[in-house]
C-alpha cells in the first residue's frame, strides 16, 4: 500500500538538449588548423580566407593564425545588397 497518493502524469515534461551555437573564438585569438571558430544554425557568418564551412554551417581553420572578423556587401538572389559578417584567419 503507497502511503502517498500518486500525482498525475503531464504531456509536455521533456526538454532537449542544448545546442551549444555561437562564437568560439573571437577576433585577435589564435586559431589551429581544424580548430571550430563559430558553430552557427544557417549561414549567418560566411567563411573567408582560411577557413572552410562543415556539413552543419560550423566555420572552422584550414590554417594555422590569427581570427579576424570583417564586413562585406553581398547582393541576394532578389538584387537587394545585405551586409554579411566573414571570418579570416590570417
């Protein structure tokens, strides 16, 4: 016999995991050949000179250096210009 009455049951008592996206490493840092600069969810920062872009739009080095961060105009597929964020490592 339970000496408590058991509580109900819910529908919404899950959760995911984290994703853990953003910036890993930030302008100035030092960047291994391989090491991840930003992991991010669609492509948001483009990959520059030096680095290459995963299967799941992470940004990762190609070569060793340094992390830098710049602006460049891009004109869409609608011929509208949008400013878009790129990482180097130099």
């Amino acid at each position: 016999m339970a000496t408590k009455k058991s509580g109900g049951t819910v529908k919404n008592g899950r959760d995911s995991n984290p994703r853990y996206l953003g910036i890993k490493l930030y302008a100035g840092e030092k960047a291994q050949s391989g090491s991840i600069i930003v992991r991010q969810e669609g492509l948001n920062t483009l990959p520059g000179k030096n680095t290459d872009i995963g299967k799941d739009y992470t940004i990762y080095a190609t070569t060793e250096g340094t992390v830098k961060f710049s602006t460049k105009r891009k004109k869409g597929f609608n011929g509208k210009t949008k400013v878009k964020n790129i990482v180097n490592v130099e």
